[in-house]
C-alpha cells in the first residue's frame, strides 16, 4: 500500500512538473484570479452511458491549491466511495488528483482507487480528463467507466 501511494505522489509530481512548464502565459487564462471553492457536481465518463460515474467535490480554494472530499457513485449499483480530490491551478489549467484509500469504502476494506488528470476551469465549470486506476475493488460494482472524460458544474 506505501509502495503504491509512494507511485501516485511521484505521478502527480512529474505531471506537475509538466503542467505548469507547459502553461507559461496561456491565452485561455481568466482576467480575474479564480474562486474554484464550493460545490461541484459532475460526471466521469460518456454522458448517459451506463458506465459513467457520478462525482460530488466539496472543494476549498487557497492560493493555488484547490481539495476537498470527493464522492463518486455508479448509480446502477448506489455504492459511494469517498476520497479526497487536489487540484493544482495555475490560470484556467488545473492538475487533479484523485484518491479512496483502502477502507474508505463500506464493505469493501481493501479498495483503492487512484486518479491524476489535466482539466481547464471557469468560475463555474471544469472539463477534462480523470483516468483512475482500481484496486481490489471486485464485488463493489465500481469499475473505470468507459470513458476518462470529466466535467464539473458549480
């Protein structure tokens, strides 16, 4: 379990490293400094598809960190799995990291979901991609969805 948060935290950090090199001054980026703090309801996954996975991020915004409880739900089988999600912001470019640790699911002590992705945000949106990786979660009902699409309303 160590070796493995020790693998996401050295993914997060190159992605990082890599995000932030490549935004410089974007033309994309606001007028303003935004305010991601509040709640964002969304999906991850094709819209309508029965694979697609519902998230709700409770998010605090601070400098430019932006975290807070994530659940996400398959609504065919309603079982919610809590984890926290971390945004890194630098103008409209957010980097994402996802993760339930083991016991963090009713039931199911031994899964671990894990996700780092890239995704642009406004005042009241954020659209991207959120690959995740599952682990000895068999028997939850919960599976990547079909999908690494993400999007976000406030």
């Amino acid at each position: 379990m160590l070796a493995w948060i020790r693998i996401l935290a050295a993914v997060f950090v190159a992605g990082l490293l890599a995000t932030l090199s490549a935004c410089g001054n974007s033309p994309n980026e606001p007028s303003g400094p935004l305010d991601l703090t509040g709640t964002w309801s969304g999906q991850l996954g094709q819209p309508g598809s029965t694979s697609a996975l519902r998230l709700t991020w409770v998010a605090t915004h601070t400098g430019t960190v932006v975290s807070g409880i994530a659940t996400m739900v398959k609504p065919a089988v309603n079982v919610q799995a809590r984890g926290v999600m971390t945004g890194i912001l630098n103008g409209d470019r957010l980097l994402l990291t996802y993760a339930v640790p083991p016991d963090s699911i009713q039931g199911f002590a031994t899964c671990e979901i894990a996700g780092l992705g890239n995704a642009t945000a406004t005042g009241n949106s954020i659209t991207g991609t959120l690959p995740l990786m599952f682990r000895s979660c068999d028997g939850t009902g919960l599976e990547p969805p079909g999908s690494n699409n993400l999007t976000f309303t406030k």
